[in-house]
C-alpha cells in the first residue's frame, strides 16, 4: 500500500529539485501512509480502502481551485454521456466555493431550471443529507439517479433569510443550445445556452436566415445561464461581430498553453447594433465572448455581473479508465484583464426584478429593457 501512495503522490511533486523540498514531501507522504494505516485499524466502522484512497485523490486536486477533480471510471463514462447532449438528471452546472456545491447555472428547460434554482444558489442539503465537507464528486453522485426518480434539493440563496426547498424530478435532459426568434419584426434575438461542437455553425445558419429580413434594427445575444463550454466555439462565435483585433489568450505555466487568437475580417451583422444580455449564469466561453465584444465596444453588455471562471480544464485520461479534470492555464480578454473571480461588468446593469423572473418570458425585464434600447 506504501508503494502505491507514493506513486500517486510522487507524479506531483517528481519536478521540485530541492532535497530539502524532497525531504519534507517524503516525510508527508509517509505521514499519510500512517494516517491510512491508523484510519484503516482504528477507525469505528470498516472502511473501503479503494473509496478512501479516491476521496484522497479527489482532494488533492480540489485544493488547488474549485474546478480541478477526480472522476472515477464509472463517473469519468457518464460524463462522456453527458457530452453527447442528452443524459438524466436535474439539468445545473455546478462548483465548489468555500466548501459548498454552488450552482453555476441552471440549464434552459431543465427540471432545475422550471423548479426555480438560480445562478449562485448554494446546496446545503441533497435528500436531507448535509452536503457541507463533501467533495464535489460525492455531491454530484447524490444528485444522480434514475430518470422519474424526485429528488429534494435545499439551497440557500443571497439576500433570502430561509432556505428554499425544491422538490425536483430527475429527467432525460435534451441540450438545445440555439434558439432564436423576430422580435417587433425587426430585431433578432438569437439564445445560446451551451457552447458545443455545433453552436457556432447553428448561429452562423441563423444569422445567414435573420439577415435576410429588410429593415433590421439590431441583434440581441442572450448569454444569461450559460455556463461555457469549448473555447474554440468562444472564439467562433466572437469572431462573428469583429473585424480584427485580439479575441482572447490564454496564458499557463506550461509554454504550450500561452496562446492568442484574432479576429478574421468580416462581421456577419455588417456593424448593425449589437446587445448581448448576461447574468450571474453566464460563465466561462460566454465570459470570453461578452469580455472581447466589449473589449471591442462592438456590442453593450446588457445585464449582470459574470461569473468570473476564467480558466482553462483539460480533461485527462488515467490507466485506470477514470480521468481528472485539471487546470491548465486562464483566459485573458483583450485588455490583458483576467476573468478569473472577477467576470465581466455590463455597460447597463439591469437587475432580475422579481421572484418569478424567468428568461425569455413576460417577467423577463433584462430582455424587455434591450427592445426598447434597441427600438430607442
């Protein structure tokens, strides 16, 4: 069991040239060995070696950020069936912040999302089991289960003295990552709720469609709830309202991951009037493209603050078919400014009003304020 752990411990620590550092991560890692040991022998119930050991794994790498884990083989297969836009559950990204599953955001006509959870929402509670000193694996396997199977989630939200709780059904959760519609029959208001392999294809073919229409006053990009996705549709997507310029780089501690990428000429929307909406939801892929755009002064940013998950995870294979999830590097908008904790800020702050706020409905203050801004 000795020689195991310090294979695992040893391929983050084999760089560090000192002796001295050497020696106190040798002294560690024997402590941790005696620690399992101990816990092994001693501790008042029996315990699976092979779940501890993981759950070590898991927090060696939950310390670094909160976007950094382990996924064992069988999570590491169900996130690859998650990708391919069609899997059970409750329909939220989530993170980890000070300890606690923080919903990142609800995703579009998902059982979370018409059950009322919200960007920022906190998870106390998953079927009444406290979720506080779990890892952020062990809390995505409570919230997994079988499609029609409910579900109670407790949250506690900023600005909300009870918490709040959701009695939720777990669902076949379809992504439909693109929506568009002609408002007052002269604005186009284009929706991207994920950036996947074919987001930026869906919006060039909507864009090629809307602008056609005579008279067009101007386009608005709903972002809002939108938790990112892959980075080369960021870029796409920006690339769609510029003319040139920088759209983003990325800058890490491997020379490789230190990268800038521009503009090619040619704006789709010919320099017509642009508003992209966003909220405490829009994270990551929509930070970059909300950021460059306004970087740009190509388009107002409409809304809230951002998230602020400026960086860059790569997903890496392990020999024992599960993977882990690892930050690479971080995003860094034209400006040279960063994203990471601290997001974009819109041009016009226009706050959810009410309790029943939902996206693209009556209630829907941000959108409305943007037809008229457009309609002047």
């Amino acid at each position: 069991m000795k020689i195991f752990i310090i294979f695992i411990f040893s391929i983050f620590f084999i760089n560090k040239a000192s002796a001295e550092v050497d020696k106190t991560i040798y002294e560690k890692i024997d402590l941790f060995s005696e620690v399992l040991e101990k816990i092994n022998e001693e501790f008042v119930d029996e315990i699976n070696q092979s779940e501890v050991m993981d759950a070590a794994i898991d927090g060696v790498l939950q310390s670094l950020d909160p976007y950094s884990s382990y996924m064992s083989p069988k999570m590491f297969e169900e996130m690859r069936t998650e990708t391919r836009g069609e899997f059970g559950g409750l329909g939220i990204e989530v993170g980890m912040e000070a300890g606690v599953v923080k919903v990142i955001s609800p995703i579009d006509d998902t059982p979370a999302a018409k059950a009322g959870v919200k960007a920022g929402d906190y998870i106390v509670k998953i079927n009444n089991i406290q979720v506080q000193g779990k890892s952020l694996t062990e809390a995505v396997e409570l919230m997994r289960g079988p499609v029609g199977s409910d579900i109670e989630i407790t949250v506690r939200r900023k600005g909300v003295k009870k918490a709040i709780i959701f009695k939720i059904t777990r669902e076949i959760i379809e992504i439909k990552s693109v929506r568009s519609k002609y408002i007052d029959d002269n604005i186009v208001y284009l929706r991207l709720t994920s950036f996947n392999e074919n987001s930026a294809e869906q919006i060039r073919e909507k864009i090629k469609k809307y602008n056609k229409k005579k008279n067009l006053k101007g386009y608005i990009f709903d972002l809002r709830n939108n938790p990112g996705g892959l980075l080369s549709q960021a870029i796409k997507i920006s690339d769609f309202f510029l003319e040139n310029g920088e759209i983003v780089s990325t800058k890490g501690r491997i020379k490789k991951e230190n990268r800038r990428w521009f503009a090619k000429k040619g704006d789709l929307i010919k320099g017509k009037p642009l508003i992209v909406i966003t909220n405490y939801g829009s994270a990551s892929a929509s930070e970059i493209v909300a950021g460059s755009l306004k970087d740009h002064k190509r388009a107002i940013i409409l809304g809230e603050h951002t998230y602020g998950k400026g960086s860059v995870q790569s997903i890496i294979p392990l020999k024992n078919k599960g993977a882990i999830r690892l930050t690479i590097s971080k995003y860094y908008l034209p400006s040279g400014k960063s994203i990471s904790d601290i997001g974009v800020s819109p041009d016009i702050q226009v706050e959810e009003l009410s309790e029943d706020f939902m996206i693209n409905t009556e209630t829907d203050n941000q959108l409305n304020f943007a037809i008229k801004l457009l309609n002047g």
